[in-house]
C-alpha cells in the first residue's frame, strides 16, 4: 500500500514539472517513482535537465534517458522534487535515511522551490521518530561523535548514536563519509540542534531540512494531499 502511496505522491509532482525547467531529481523509494513518472513525460516530449541527488538516482534517470548535467554545469535550478523520512506542519524534514542527504540538501538550497513527496506515515506533529542521520568524517570519529553526544545532553536529548552499517563495515556515503544516526525520539527545538550540529568541525552535513521545501505532496487512503508550510 505504501509503495502505491509513494507512486501516487510522486505522480502528483511529476505533473508540476514544466517544459525547460532545470530540475533537482531526489533519492529514495519515492523519488524512485518520481523519475519513472518524469521519464514518461520526457518520452512524451518534455523537455527539461536535471541534476540527481545520488549516484543511485543519476544511473536509474540516464537508463530512463532523462538528460542530466551537474550542479557545477546548473549551479541555480527551478525545482527539486524528493522524499523525505518525516516532515512537520513547518515542512522542516528528517533525511538521509538512504545516506543521500548531502548532496541533497545542496541541491535543495539551489533551488528556487523544493516539493516533497510522501506517503502519510512520513507526516508527524514533531520531528524525531526516525533517527536523525549525521554526517561525519571517517577521521577523527570517536572526537566527533563524543561532541554530538555533548549537543544532544546540552539540548535535553537523548544521546544514543548509531554508526550505520556497523563499526567492521560502515556504511560510507557518495562524498566518502560516515553517518552516525541519532535515536532522538522527539526534537523540541530543530533549529537549535541544526545550529549547534553544523558548528562540530567532523560534522559534514546533518539531515534536518529547515526551510528549504514550499510544499509536499502526501498520499494515503484519501488521495493526494497538498501540505504547505504553516
Ligand atoms: O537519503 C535518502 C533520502 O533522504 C530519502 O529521500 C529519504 O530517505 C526518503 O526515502 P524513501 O522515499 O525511500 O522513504
């Protein structure tokens, strides 16, 4: 049901993508479908560039003969369209649970609008359920991870830290990094822990999105919903 969910949230945004555009192309399940939708309309005759989020979204969109460039070739871009792991009624967002969200949020920040496509159960009143992933450089890790340990007990959080895929086989991003994921349960204050994250030197990137998307598409038993920001 969830994946029928996804494909119709990602339908919705395919619909929104007009001739020329220059077009931030998301990575997950449902931006999976988002490009399968897009592929159609460009089979159709749509013109537009994009540039992917991953290295896994830049294989499936060129076998699907979607034109793609880089961000340095298309430095400002109309749209990007991608999931999320959670977002909240501001439309601030937990990603990365695909380990894509560097690349993301830069493509996100280089956007003019950025939609986001999901299914309901990613809607939640506050942000925190999914673990936050954290981006970090392998050197000097354990430094990093005791100052993240440091913000979360500064910030009332809980401080349990996870190093995806494992201590013998870490799981290691497109940019070459770790990610630490942080079992929050509920962020009371997003913007004072992107803030005090981003300030640690080995934090490369955390996967909280403020500000950045203007309006999602969430699908469930109802149809497709629009969300803006409140
Ligand atoms: O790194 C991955 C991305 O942030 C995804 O957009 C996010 O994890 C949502 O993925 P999915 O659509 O597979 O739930």
């Amino acid at each position: 049901m969830s994946d029928q969910f996804k494909q119709e949230a990602a339908e919705r945004a395919a619909e929104d993508v007009t001739e020329g555009m220059r077009l931030g192309i998301g990575t997950g399940s449902t931006a999976e479908f988002f490009v399968q939708a897009l592929a159609k309309r460009v089979a159709g005759g749509l013109n537009i560039v994009g540039v992917p989020t991953s290295e896994r979204t830049r294989d499936l969109a060129t076998e699907l003969g979607i034109k793609l460039t880089t961000l340095d070739e298309m430095p400002q871009l109309d749209l990007t369209v991608d999931g999320a792991d959670e977002f909240d009624p501001e439309l601030a967002l937990i990603k990365g649970g695909g380990g894509a969200l560097l690349r993301e949020k830069i493509v996100a920040a280089a956007s003019e609008r950025m939609i986001v496509i999901a299914d309901g159960s990613k809607e939640v009143d506050a942000l925190g359920r999914f673990p936050l992933p954290i981006e970090v450089v392998p050197f000097g890790l354990e430094a990093t991870r005791r100052a993240i340990v440091t913000v979360l007990s500064d910030l009332g959080l809980p401080d349990v830290l996870v190093l995806r895929g494992g201590a013998s086989q870490p799981f290691v991003t497109d940019g070459g990094h770790f990610i630490l994921d942080a079992h929050l349960e509920k962020i009371s204050d997003v913007k004072a822990l992107a803030t005090r994250l981003v300030a640690i030197p080995g934090v490369v990137e955390h996967g909280l999105f403020i500000d950045l998307a203007t309006k999602a598409y969430v699908a469930g038993t109802d149809g497709v919903k629009t969300v803006l920001p409140i």
